[in-house]
C-alpha cells in the first residue's frame, strides 16, 4: 500500500532483525571489511569481535544496552539510525559503562529490561575506531606518503620508515 512504512519498519521481530542486518551491513561497508551475514548468531559481537550494532528507523533521545546476561561489558555498543538506503551512525559507548551509569529500566513495559543511553552521552565512533585501528597509539611517518598508525615500513610503499611516537 501507498504511503505505509517499509516491511524492515514494522516493529515485528522479524523487521527488527532485518533492519539490524542493515545496520550491521553498514558499519561493515563503513569500515571497509566483509560482512558475512551471520545467522542465529546472538551471543556473538556482531563486528570485529567487540562490537555490538545497535540499528533504529528513527531518531530518539535513547538508545538500549541490554544487561551483562546479553551485552557483554567489555563489547562496544555502535548506536545507528537509518532503514532503507542510508543509515547514520550516530555513537558508541561501552557495554560495560552503560550498565554501569544508568539503571536498567523497562521502557516497553514488557518485562525486557535495558539500560537507555542518551545520545547526549555518547561518545565519539571516530575516536574509537582510531583506538581500535591503532591500540598502541605509535605513529609513524613515510616522506611520500605522510604518516600513518602503527609501526614499521609504510602500507603504500613498503619501505621502512622513521618512528614518530605514541599518540598520547
């Protein structure tokens, strides 16, 4: 029908998972990495290991982090709005210190707690993937090239280059 929302939208579990399937396929394309379209795999991170993907049609004041039985603390939750074509990502906090500093809370009144994280209080997903790209923090600097994360020769020529230091 005309002017109804998409099937991904529909608010039933089978459009939730498709439209977290879209989330996770592009924070993958994001990041430049293969996705291989996992199935049944819920007690796994959903990307890179540690990382936990988040995906909402529609902008709120909240995001959920489920409690340490489903979101493991050490994982990173990535927080993404968008269905269809485009999909933004809008923030990350840590499993851990989300269960931490908010309360779990029952916003559906499902018996489904969560802890809400507000926008306002995620933190930047550049800045993490910049951690989680280079642990270390080293730079080094090639002088065709320009410098770049990591130690030892540069990713474009191969050739040895000069250690700068650690990025703190």
């Amino acid at each position: 029908m005309f002017g109804s929302r998409p099937d991904w939208e529909d608010g039933t579990e089978y459009g939730n998972h498709v439209l977290g399937s879209c989330g996770e396929a592009s924070w993958h394309k994001w990041r430049g990495k293969w996705w291989p379209a996992p199935l049944n795999e819920f007690k796994k991170a959903d990307a890179e290991g540690c990382i936990q993907i988040r995906t909402t049609p529609r902008a709120r004041p909240f995001f959920k982090v489920k409690p340490k039985e489903k979101d493991r603390p050490e994982w990173m939750v990535v927080f993404i709005i968008g269905g269809g074509l485009k999909y933004e990502i809008v923030g990350c906090m840590n499993a851990g210190e989300a269960q931490q500093r908010y309360a779990p809370t029952d916003p559906g009144g499902k018996g489904v707690p969560c802890h809400q994280v507000p926008l306002r209080d995620m933190y930047s997903v550049k800045e993490f993937v910049r951690q989680l790209d280079n642990p270390t923090g080293a730079w080094s600097r090639c002088w065709v090239h320009g410098d770049y994360p990591g130690e030892g020769n540069c990713p474009k020529c191969e050739q040895e280059q000069e250690y700068l230091a650690t990025g703190d």
